[in-house]
C-alpha cells in the first residue's frame, strides 16, 4: 500500500504505541483514520527519547510501565498492532516511528522482514542520519519499506539533496529546530525548508514539529503536502479517559479537517 494524501493537506497522526494500553491505541488508531488521518506513525515508545518534548516522553514512560503485572510496550507489539490495523484499514498509510536502538536489538533483518509482512508502508528512525544509512537503505529497499528522513531548516543544501535523493512516501520537514511540542505561531523556517526541498524532488512534504490546531494545519497547507501532528494528538489522549480517548481524538482530527479551531495546547 503506497503512501498517499488524498486531500490538501494531508495529515499524518502520531500516536505512541501502548499509551495508555495496547487496547486503546487499536482503537484511537482505527478513530484517527476514519476521522481522516491519511497516515499513522506508530510510535515505538523508548526509554530515551531524545527528540520527543515533555508530552511524548511522559507517554513513552506510560507505555513502558510494567506496574502491576502490566507489560511494558515494545517493537513486537507495534508491529503486531500493524498488522491488525492493515487489514482492518486497508487503504491507510502505516508507518513505524522509532529510535534505532529498539530495531537494532530486535535486528534490522528481521524488523524489515517482520515489518514488511504486518503491512507497513515505510518507516521513520528520528536518530538515523543520511550519511550513515547504506546498509538502512538496502534493507529497507529489499523490504518494500519506504524510507523517510527528517529535514531541519538548519540542514545545508548537500545535505537537503541527499535526503531528497533516498527518501520514498514523502519527506519530513521540521518546522523549526529543538524538539517536538506544541508552539502558539508557524516559523517562516518551514516555508522556506519546504521551498529548499522541492529544488530536488516531488514526493510530499509533510511538516512537523509545533503543528497543533486547526489554524496551524491550514497555514501548513499553503505551502506544503501534508502536517504532522503528534504532541497535540498525544495530549489529548493524556487528558482523556482510555474509553473517551478513541472519541477525542476522532473530534480533533474532524475538526482540523474542517477548520474548527481547537485550542493551543501547552506543552509542559
């Protein structure tokens, strides 16, 4: 199943896997898409998230708790969460969110393999860089993974072309440097990112990084493919109830859509 965005702009909806259980992320997976989510990252939680804000990372914790005879998260049951979702969506794009570490553990080999198999449609590492990805790329290649790098406005133009030149489904963009959260206004960073990109290729370029409410999206939409939401969506199931989450997520997601202005939410 190709990466696709079926309207402009498309949305690309991050979740982290097993906050608050496996159980509800199925189902705030199965509401994000029929709300109109285009692609999911499922987020791998990791102990040391470097590139996550506060939001995140407190969700990567829930995921991992093992209180209780609760079982902590990992990459198997992301990829068995995959697989459910693909047949039960078969038209939504899938994508694993991950740092390298978990896929080196379990053997990038037998991630792809596995991966492949669940239905994924590409992956994302946040800590993978492009001047180190051969081996990566060949594996992922021999997989049908679609690889897909991050592109900082910091990034020189060598570096941008590269990116541009393996990446497949579409390129993320980082609205700005530091780490994920919330912001109240866009940066005139991603346009100008955007606009760097294109120099080299004509896949979709998401945005991401501080894309929150529907006035974000929409300014998104001017001069890029699709955005990327993540801390938003993530606190959101935070302040929810796990039965309510599925729902919650289901009127965001509706209402960026239709640009309903929801509220900023503060990172903290």
């Amino acid at each position: 199943m190709a990466i696709r965005f079926a309207g402009k702009p498309g949305l690309v909806a991050y979740l982290t896997i097993g906050d608050p259980d496996l159980e509800t992320s199925h189902a705030i997976a199965l509401a994000a898409i029929d709300a109109g989510a285009d692609v999911l990252e499922l987020g791998v939680p990791f102990s040391d998230p470097l590139a996550d804000g506060p939001v995140i990372q407190r969700a990567a914790e829930r995921a991992l708790k093992t209180e209780n005879g609760r079982k902590a998260t990992n990459l198997a049951d992301v990829l068995a969460l995959a697989a459910d979702l693909r047949r039960e969506r078969p038209e939504a794009g899938l994508i694993i969110f991950s740092y390298f570490n978990p896929i080196v553990r379990y053997g990038l080999e037998r991630f792809c393999a596995a991966a492949e198999a669940a239905g994924v449609d590409g992956v994302l590492v946040t800590d993978m860089i492009v001047e180190e990805a051969a081996e990566y790329l060949t594996v992922l290649e021999r997989h049908n993974l679609a690889p897909i790098f991050l592109a900082a406005p910091t990034s020189p133009d060598e570096r941008l072309k590269k990116i541009a030149e393996v990446s497949k489904g579409f390129i993320y963009a980082i609205s700005r440097v530091g780490i994920t959260g919330t912001q109240s206004t866009m940066t005139n960073d991603a346009t100008e990112l955007v606009t760097r990109l294109r120099r080299w290729s004509k896949l979709p370029v998401a945005v991401g990084f501080g894309v929150s409410n529907a006035e974000h999206f929409a300014a998104v939409g001017e001069f890029a493919d699709a955005a990327v939401i993540g801390s938003a969506i993530v606190q959101i199931i935070e302040k929810s109830e796990p039965a309510e989450a599925p729902s919650s997520i289901a009127r965001f997601i509706k209402g960026l859509r239709t640009g309903v202005h929801a509220p900023v939410l503060q990172a903290r």
